[in-house]
C-alpha cells in the first residue's frame, strides 16, 4: 500500500520547516564576544571563533543532513588530497584512508587549524596529515607568491591566540596541477575573491582531477533570497560569511567544468563536484 499524498506533502512541509529553522539558527548563534572581532573575512574573524566553533554548530549540521553529505562527499576523495578553509578538521574522519595517499589541510586561522590538529592527534591514523597555513586566492607558487602573502602573515602573525603558535607564520603554496582531489566545505562566503579562490584550486588540482564543493549561498527562492539579502550584511559582521552567493554561477565564471550539482535547503546547499579546465590559469 503507498502512502497517502497528504502524508508525503506533510513530511516534506514539516522537514523543510525544520531545515530552515536549523539553517537560520546555526548562522545567527553566536557569542556575543566573538562577534564583536569578526570585522573581516578570512583568518582574522575566525580565530575568534575557534575555540567555541564545533560546539555551536555541531548538532545544527546533524539536524540539517550536513554531517552525512560531507561524508557522502569525502569518500569520494582520491590520491593527493587538498583541503582549503578546512576549518577545525569536521573533515578528517571521513576520509577513505584506502583511495587516499595524503592529506593538506589549509586555513588562514591559525586557531583554526589548532583545533584541527588536535583532532588528528586524538585519532590514530595512518593518513599522512599535514597542516598549513594558506591563503585560497594566492595558493598557486610563483616569483610573486611570497611578496603577496606578506601582508596577510603579518595580519595572521597579529591575530593568532598562544595555543596556535606551533604552527608557523608563513603562508605555504604549491606547484601547479600537485592535487589530485581539493575540496572546500562551507568557505567560498568567506573569500574576498571567491572567484578568485576556486580559479586557484583549479590550478593546484592534476588535470583530471576532481574539486568537491560542499557550500552554502544563494536560494532557489525569491522569497528566501530576499531575506538573506536584508540581513547579509549583519551576518557577515558576525561570522565573516557572505551567505547570499550564487555558488553555481561563481564556479562557472571561475572556469571550472561542473559535472554534477544538487542542492538542499530550499536550494542554499550547493553540492558540487567539478573539473578544472583543460587549461588551467
């Protein structure tokens, strides 16, 4: 017997209703405090989330399906891996150790990426992890790669709090094509440049190898965008986040080949996986 449409309309009503309240909840809840520093994208707003982070979002993200799309999502992953804006390392136990060789994580919060180490440290694994700082739209090595990212080390050399001061100042960079899979969850609304950052992942990525994007930006409903357009601004005072992006149109502007994209939460989940163009920048 098949259920009743009624039912079936009901049950969507109601899980969309609880999505979007989760989604609203988990990017207006904030400290106070925290607020107050997130004046600017990038590392400098998250440092002064670090440390209370995985708490305020952790159940959000379960209530919202997003813990098993990023597992859905990693274990896709394959080779040399790149992870940008990763964060506190909500990644690092979803990685197939069996497809994947190594693993970079990267950041400009240095406070970040502590929290991200002391993750790894608690599990055992025999993934290679390697932690660094990096700045997304500045990623690819080159004659003018250390003079651009002087400014921003001076910045992330100010900003640090003293449990993250083992890792160092400087900002890496790499080799053109040297990833075979990079990802980026949930950190496109937090570039300047977001164009900028996914034209750059593309060049560290071997051709034929796979970007994996898991963000959150634009609706698929005016309605929805209006509202995330009217309080924008206020949002990225707290959390240095953009959320209003169109992700879809961002990564074609940037060049990339989209070979799949599904989207959640009334459309502002975008989850993506593409290629780099057949000649990278």
């Amino acid at each position: 017997m098949g259920i009743p449409t009624r039912y079936l309309l009901g049950g969507a009503g109601l899980y969309a209703g609880v999505a979007i309240a989760a989604y609203t909840r988990v990017k207006s809840s904030q400290s106070p405090e925290a607020c107050k520093r997130c004046k600017t994208t990038d590392g400098q707003a998250f440092n002064a989330l670090a440390d209370t982070y995985d708490q305020q979002i952790g159940s959000d993200e379960k209530l919202m399906g997003i813990t098993l799309l990023r597992w859905m999502l990693l274990r896709q992953a394959k080779g040399d891996v790149l992870e940008v804006s990763a964060g506190t390392g909500r990644n690092l136990s979803y990685y197939n150790s069996q497809q994947v060789h190594s693993v970079t994580m990267t950041d400009t919060s240095k406070n970040m990426l502590w929290h991200a180490r002391q993750k790894h440290d608690r599990h055992s694994s025999t993934l290679p992890v390697k932690f660094c700082l990096a700045d997304a739209q500045r990623m690819v090595s080159g004659p003018n790669a250390s003079q651009a990212n002087r400014k921003q080390e001076d910045a992330i050399a100010s900003e640090q709090s003293q449990h993250a001061s083992r890792l160092q100042d400087k900002l890496e960079t790499f080799r053109p094509a040297q990833f075979d899979t990079v990802i980026d969850t949930f950190g496109l609304c937090s570039h300047e440049d977001p164009k900028a950052a996914l034209q750059q992942m593309a060049a560290v990525c071997k051709p034929g190898g796979q970007l994996i994007l898991l963000q959150h930006g634009k609706a698929s409903w005016e309605w929805l965008n209006h509202r995330l357009d009217d309080e924008a601004p206020a949002h990225f005072a707290k959390w240095g986040c953009w959320w209003n992006r169109d992700i879809l149109q961002l990564v074609h502007e940037a060049g990339l080949i989209v070979e799949s994209c599904s989207r959640w939460h009334f459309g502002t989940t975008y989850v993506i996986k593409a290629r780099p163009p057949p000649q990278n920048i």
